[in-house]
C-alpha cells in the first residue's frame, strides 16, 4: 500500500508539470487558444501544491482525491512559509500576503466545482449560464490574469515556483 510520502510526492511532480505547463503559456502566450487554458494550469498547480502539504501533515490521500476547493485557506500558509523559508522580512510583505490571500480565493474559483452556491458560476473550464446568456470562458475576462501582472502577483508566482521546487525537494525529487 501507498504511503501518504509516496502520495505527496506524486503530486508534488504533478503541480511542477502543471506549473511548467503554466510557466511555458506565459512565455509563449499565442501557444495557447486562451487565457482560461493558461489560469487552469495555474489553478491546478495550486491545488495539488496544497494537497501535498496537506498529505504530508496526516490526513489520508483518499480523504483529498475527489476534493475541490483547496486553495483559498492552505496556499496563504504555504507561501508564507516558503517566503519565511527564503528569508525575506515578512513585515515587508504584508501587501503581498494579502494580494496572496486574494489570489488564492480566485484562483480556488476557477474549479467548476466551486460555485459558491451559486453566486460565482465563472470558472476556466466549462461555459456557464447567466440569465439567457450562455458565456464561455474563451470570452471571459478572469480576475487572477490581472492579479498576477501585479508587482505582488509576480512575487506570488516566484514564491509558488519556490514553494514547489522545496517540495520536489524534500520528497526527494531533483528538477
């Protein structure tokens, strides 16, 4: 049987790839059909750095597997940490831990799965229905792009990027 460490490596791997995937869109923007294929990546990425932290502190794996909604509370912690890892004066950063607080909560919107009973149908993956109007997220303008152009943004992308590769190696993986 699969140990928790096993499962938090696997996703460990799984968010570098999506994050690479990412990475690699936001260098090469017109290698992608849209905006919403690039913050899918992203958003996955998220959640399966935050489900490996989450593993490798005790809950079983299969408590996580078929759960969505994942970012918004863990990821704030996780990149703090990884800031703090790093050495960077935390008081200096309270502006970026907010707008990290912020992202986390869109980018966790961007799973169709979250809903919020009902009030946030957006998300990157599937069109949704707004009165008679069916949108799709081709069309769709979504809140993270613009957060991550930020300065505190791009922080946030560089301590995710962190954030994983200590991950990766700490589970023994070399990148």
């Amino acid at each position: 049987m699969s140990s928790p460490a096993d499962w938090a490596k696997a996703l460990a791997r799984q968010a570098d790839a999506d994050f690479r995937a990412w990475e690699l869109l936001e260098k090469n923007p017109r290698a992608v059909a849209a905006e919403c294929h690039k913050l899918q990546f992203l958003q996955m990425a998220c959640e399966k750095l935050c489900k490996a932290h989450s593993i490798r502190r005790g809950p079983p794996p299969q408590d996580l597997q078929g759960s969505h909604g994942y970012i918004s509370n863990p990821l704030p912690v996780i990149i703090r940490e990884q800031a703090r890892r790093m050495r960077r004066n935390l008081d200096g950063m309270q502006g970026v831990l907010a707008q990290v607080r912020l992202l986390a909560a869109e980018i966790e919107l961007l799973n169709p799965a979250i809903r919020r009973d009902g009030r946030r149908l957006d998300n990157c993956e599937y069109p949704w229905e707004t009165g008679a109007v069916v949108i799709s997220p081709l069309d769709w303008s979504f809140t993270p792009s613009y957060l991550c152009r930020t300065r505190a943004g791009r922080t946030f992308l560089k301590l995710l990027r962190e954030a994983i590769d200590s991950l990766l190696r700490e589970s023994g993986v070399t990148t």
